[in-house]
C-alpha cells in the first residue's frame, strides 16, 4: 500500500513539475519539497498558499502556509503561520512561528514558539525555554530571555521585556 502512495506522489510531483513556467520568478500557489532541489519549483521560486516540506524545502518566501520537518526561506518577507522543527528566514517574517526552533535574522513581527526563538530585530511576543532578540518590542516568556539591546534586563530567567 504504501509503494502505491509513494508511486501516486511521484507522478502528482512530476505532472505539477510539467506545468512550471519559464518565469520562475513568479509566485506559485503550491510548493511540494521532498528535500531542495527535489522540489516542484525552483527555490528562487516564491510561494503565496502552501507550501509542504516533507524533509527540507527552501523557497525565496512563503506568503500563508508553511509547513514541513526544515522550512527555509531566502529573501523576500515571509508571512503567515510556519509549523515545523525548524524554521529558517533568512530576512523579514511576519505572523506565527511554531517550530522546536525558530530563526529570523530579519525584522520578526509576530508569535514565536518552540524551544529555542531567534530575531534579530523582534516587535511581538516569543514563548520558548531560551528566547532571544536584538532588539525586541514585546514580551520573551522562557527558562533564559535575551534582549541584547533595549530590553529591561540583558539576560533574565522567566520573562523579559521592551516597550
């Protein structure tokens, strides 16, 4: 049985496949990513609906579902709600972050949520065991919360904060 699934999927992924465009550069509703480059469209692709990363996927950016094991987005602001183990933006996320470990090196507005949250630049709220921003505006609830600047204490166990 499970031969046939896996079989029904290689040929959904290879028909979607044969519907790309030249102009990759324009925003597909879908993505499906066993692991990058073994995905539907090109990374620089970017995705405004869902996208699936059974293991890895990385896209430009995501607007609305993201989800999957490695979720990683590579320019671009990414918005909407991310749901993984990991979850990697290379540049501006806005919404719900809700992997084990969230990375943001941009600007992050929203809810982060896992075990370990990271922005460089945050406004909203991160709920983990260790939490860090670089500048935050907002509130870090935690075993260890870290605002490098601006925040009420550098480093403080429970909760943080920066208004």
């Amino acid at each position: 049985m499970a031969h046939k699934c896996w079989a029904l999927c290689g040929v959904v992924i290879f028909a979607l496949a044969l519907m790309v465009s030249p102009a990759a550069a324009q925003e597909k509703p879908i993505q499906l990513s066993l692991f990058t480059p073994v995905q539907i469209f090109p990374e620089e692709t970017p995705i405004k609906g869902v996208r699936l990363s059974l293991i890895y996927g990385r896209s430009s950016y995501v607007t609305g579902f993201d989800w999957g094991l490695v979720n990683h987005t590579t320019s671009g602001v990414s918005k909407g709600a991310q749901f993984g183990f990991v979850g990697l933006v290379e540049t501006d996320f806005t919404g719900w972050q809700d992997n084990a470990v969230n990375i943001t090196r941009g600007n992050f507005e929203g809810f982060q949520w896992g075990v370990v949250n990271y922005a460089k630049h945050a406004n909203g709220f991160q709920l983990g065991l260790v939490n860090y921003a670089g500048t935050m505006k907002g509130l870090q609830i935690g075993l260890v919360n870290i605002i490098e600047q601006g925040g009420q204490f550098p480093v403080f166990p429970i909760v943080n904060w920066s208004f």
